[in-house]
C-alpha cells in the first residue's frame, strides 16, 4: 500500500486542484465531459481560477513520490457569482475531488476532514457543498457531518456547521 501525505494547497496549485474539479465533476463514468469543455463552462471554472484568492484555503494529497491524487479546498463566492452550493456570502464552499484509481481508500474523508479543520482555525461557522444525489460522495458527505438544506432535480446543497 502507498503512504499518502496531505499538506496544504498553496498558491501553485491551481494545475492540481483543475485536475480533481475534473475529476469531481466526472465521478460518474457514463458521463464524462472532456477537460476543455468543462473549463469553458464560467460555473465550473470559477471554482480554480485565479486561485489563491483571499479566503481560498484547502488540502492536497499526495502519494509516496510526491505525486497528487486528491484535494479538498474552499472558497467564497458572491451573491452575483455564486457556486452550485453557495448559501451565503462569508460561507465558504467545499470542492472535492479524488483520482480515480485513489476512490474508496479514506483519501476523501481524510481530506475532507483536513480542509473542514481548515476552515474552523479560520474561523468560519459553517461550510457549504452541491453534490449529485447519485454521487456516491454523498454518503462520505452525511457521514461527516454535512446536512441537506437545499435540494434541486438531481443534487443537493448541503451545509456543516462547525462546532
């Protein structure tokens, strides 16, 4: 088994928090959108462009040789740009994404954990995500502590508050 190390996201990241975007947004294997056409979509996008702004924050795992396999980060988003799980202004929002080959081995929930401990030093009283109810990250999601508080067609927004 490869150790995995998780430190956090720093300002020359942004190529590997793109990376898992893509692969949070393709968990579903039958539907998998290439990474041009996902990063062409503004509401996509925003979530790593011109990282790392004020208030973006997160973690990235990585195996024994350096190389990344997951990340977990946050950032605030505005009433006039808001994230599929924005709720508030002053609330940062979770993306997270794992390599496929690194799925349902705990790199998600350590990295999820990391990033929510993350936020709490911060300071912040709460946390938001959107996730696709047929996301198995679901589980991972409520298991943690993450409660629905929104739901759409498909996905639902999902809030934890931090104690």
């Amino acid at each position: 088994m490869t150790s995995i190390t998780l430190r956090p996201a720093r300002q020359d990241d942004m190529r590997v928090l793109t990376d898992m975007l893509v692969e949070a947004a393709n968990w579903n294997p039958d539907r998998i959108r290439p990474r041009v056409t996902l990063l062409a979509e503004p509401a996509v996008a925003h979530y790593v462009r011109d990282w790392q702004r004020p208030g973006d924050f997160g973690t990235v795992a990585e195996d024994d040789t350096g190389t990344p396999v997951g990340a977990c980060w946050f950032r605030l988003f505005t009433v006039t740009d808001p994230g599929y799980g924005f709720i508030a202004p002053g609330v940062p929002e979770l993306t997270l994404g794992v390599a496929a080959q690194w799925r349902g081995q705990g790199i998600g929930r350590a990295l999820l954990r990391a990033a929510v401990g993350q936020a709490r030093q911060a300071g912040y009283a709460r946390v938001s995500l959107s996730c696709e109810r047929a996301n198995f990250a679901t589980h991972l999601y409520r298991s943690e502590g993450f409660v629905p508080v929104e739901s759409g067609p498909d996905s639902d927004t999902m809030v934890r508050i931090l104690n």
